[in-house]
C-alpha cells in the first residue's frame, strides 16, 4: 500500500519562501508522474506543479516562474520551492501520483501566507 507523506509546510510572511517534501513508500517511485496539489478553505484542490518520471515539470500560471518541483528517485521524495510566496498561496498542500489513478492521498501540509 502506497503511502505519501507531505512536510515543510508553516507560517510565512508575503514574500517568503517554503520548501515542502513528499516521501513516497510502498511503490516504484521512479517510474510514477508525481504533482504537488493544493485546497484552500472552500475551494477545489488543484493542481500547482508536475514532473515526470524523467523530469519534465509543468506549473500552474499562478505560480509560474515563484515555484519549482524536483524529484529525488533515491529517496523516493518530491520536493516543492516555494518562493515569492503571496496570500493566495496559503492552502493545504499535497502531492500524489499523475497520468495515472491516484494514490490514498495522505495528509498534506498547511501553508500560511500572512504578514
């Protein structure tokens, strides 16, 4: 059973930046599409970054150019770069597989934006 484990998120002013990880267990994590998603109180989750399993990225206008996904196959781990951070960004953040069904989706990570 595959389990993903989301951390790094926290309070930050405007301006700040976070880095969030995403450690997958119980899977062959090399060969899964991963994206980082994000629900803020009364809205959808969507989706803010992917990257394939042989690293192509691809980024959500709103956070182009301010956020960077990265991938550690050794250690089963996905990164997000927070930077430029904005009062919009604050949501509950997670990462699960793409292109394909997703996997349990796990806790994820609070994100605050505030000053």
């Amino acid at each position: 059973q595959v389990q993903l484990v989301e951390s790094g998120g926290g309070l930050v002013q405007p301006g700040g930046s976070l880095r969030l990880s995403c450690a997958a267990s119980g899977t062959i994590f090399r060969l899964s599409a991963m994206g980082w998603y994000r629900q803020a109180p009364g809205k959808q989750r969507e989706l803010v970054a992917g990257i394939t399993s042989g690293g192509n990225t691809n980024y959500a206008d709103s956070v182009k150019g301010r956020f960077t996904i990265s991938r550690d196959n050794a250690k089963n781990t996905v990164y997000l770069q927070m930077n430029s951070l904005k009062i919009e960004d604050t949501a509950v953040y997670y990462c699960n597989r793409r292109l394909a069904p997703p996997y349990s989706w796990g806790q994820g990570t609070q994100v605050t934006v505030s000053s």
